[in-house]
C-alpha cells in the first residue's frame, strides 16, 4: 500500500483515538461508540476521508467499502476494549495487571511450555493495548489486498505517492 495512503489511515486513526482519549471512559461510551451508527456529520466525514483513503490506494468500490468496514471494526472495538480497561477504578486495574503474571507464572510447565517460556512477554504486553500493533497488521494485509487487486486486475494502477496526504 503506498505511503500516502497508510498515512491517510494512520491520521484518520490518530485523530479518532486523540477524541476518545480526551474524553473521560465510561463504559456505556465504549458500548455506544463500539455499536451505533450515529448518522451525524462527523461520523459521515469519516466514512467519506475513510473511503477515499482506500478508493485513492487503489481499491474499488466495493473493496474498499469491506476494506472500511474492517478497519472500523478493529477501530472500534478496540476503543470499547480500551475504554472499559480505562475505567477500571485504580485498584481493579493493578489487580488486573498483576494478574496476568500471578495467573500463568505457576502453571506447569510440561503442560503448558508455550506459557512457560513467555510468561513474562506475555504479562508485559498483555497490560497495555494491542492497538498499535493490530493496526500496522492491518495496514499490512490491505498493502497484500491491494497487491493482489493490481495483480488481478491490469487496469488498476497502484497509486503515485501523493504528496497532499490523505
């Protein structure tokens, strides 16, 4: 996928997590956020930015429409995940991270030797989010999708790096 159009995707994101970070967490707004089309302007804005980042990438209507429709998925739900972890009062939310390792660290190890040899890995990235590394996942399989769409079909021209962003 080209620079212009992962940056396009990236500042779509950045801009939706910058809101809901500025906003206290509850967790009847991550419920609302991860499961209602609003129908208001901004959110028509984003659906328009988000497939026009996709349509100028390459992708036809209808794959970017799945394409938008995927990246909103992730967006969301990880909004809905982050949020409800954010409000956790303190004490819930340091028990919560305390007990990835207490939970795993006795396992035994002739049952369990994955968990045995991550277990520290595993408390360490499993107390914060996922997000940033699920979306440069993400964007690595829409460069694959469109690679393939360039493939399959010759009138399809990856896109020149724009310089006007997204």
């Amino acid at each position: 996928m080209s620079t212009s159009a992962v940056t396009g995707v990236r500042t779509c994101t950045a801009s939706g997590r910058a809101c809901t970070a500025s906003t206290p967490p509850t967790r009847e707004a991550a419920v609302l956020a991860a499961s209602r089309v609003t129908r208001r302007p901004n959110e028509i804005k984003g659906v328009e930015i988000g497939l026009g980042v996709l349509r100028r990438a390459g992708f036809s209507p209808d794959e970017a429409s799945r394409h938008y429709h995927r990246f909103i998925d992730l967006a969301l739900g990880f909004a809905a995940i982050d949020a409800a972890a954010m409000a956790l009062p303190p004490e819930a939310a340091a028990a919560d991270r305390a007990a990835w390792r207490a939970a795993y660290a006795d396992l035994p190890a002739d049952q369990y030797p994955h968990i045995a040899e991550a277990v520290d890995a595993l408390a360490d990235t499993m107390n914060g989010s996922a997000y940033a590394g699920a979306l440069e996942l993400f964007l690595d399989g829409l460069g694959l999708a469109l690679h393939r769409t360039t493939r399959a079909r010759p009138d399809v021209q990856p896109p020149r790096e724009a310089a006007d962003g997204p």
